[in-house]
C-alpha cells in the first residue's frame, strides 16, 4: 500500500512539475524548479518503499522480481540507446522521446515477471 501512495504521489509530482509551467504558474523558473525538487523527493521516497516491499518478498519472490528487473534493465539499455541512434541519425522522422522508453521499461518487465512466474510456480 506504501509503495502504491509514493507511487501515484510522484506520478501526480511529475505531471504538476510537468504541465504546472505551461497551465498554472505561466513558466515561472523557481515555482518550476521548487516543483522538480519535489518530483524529485517524491521518487526516492517511491524507490524506498519498493526496496521496503523486497524486504517481505521470500526467496523465490525476491528471484522472480530480481531477474525480470536485470532483463528490464539490459533490453532497456538496448533498446535505448538504439532508439537514440535512430533519432540522432535521422532514421526515424520523430524525436526519440523517453516517454516511449519509459512505456517499453514497463511492458517490458511485466512480460519478464510474467514469463518468470510461468516458468518457476
């Protein structure tokens, strides 16, 4: 429950801090680095709640989550820097966008997690 609160928190973080220039506080430079650092603040808290989360996983939870996360993190080293390559190089006609990468981390570890509970339970 603790990790879904910091979770959600610094989503909402991020969209303020990203969207609060242009919609509610007309760009100003310290109202948006202030909402950064919160942003910021929020995501660590989030990260020390999913490490706090480990620590109730037994043996077999903590291997399921350990080895989709190291999959993740190699496909998503990959993939991105690939897909920096395509930009930078004008293969693609969009600008490489971490949002994308961000989306491809997420499917990509609910298919490992997926595929590694299948495989040991």
């Amino acid at each position: 429950m603790r990790l879904a609160i910091w979770t959600w928190s610094w989503v909402i973080t991020a969209a303020i801090a990203t969207f609060g220039p242009q919609f509610i506080w007309n760009n100003h430079e310290g109202i948006t680095a202030l909402a950064i650092a919160v942003n910021l603040i929020n995501g660590i808290a989030m990260i020390i709640a999913n490490r706090r989360l480990f620590d109730h996983y037994d043996e077999l939870e903590r291997k399921l989550h350990l080895e989709s996360m190291g999959l993740t993190l190699g496909l998503t080293v990959i993939v991105g820097l690939a897909y920096s390559m395509l930009d930078q190089t004008n293969l693609i006609t969009s600008d490489a966008e971490i949002g994308i990468l961000i989306g491809f981390m997420g499917i990509t570890y609910l298919i490992t997690l997926l595929i590694n509970r299948r495989r040991f339970l």
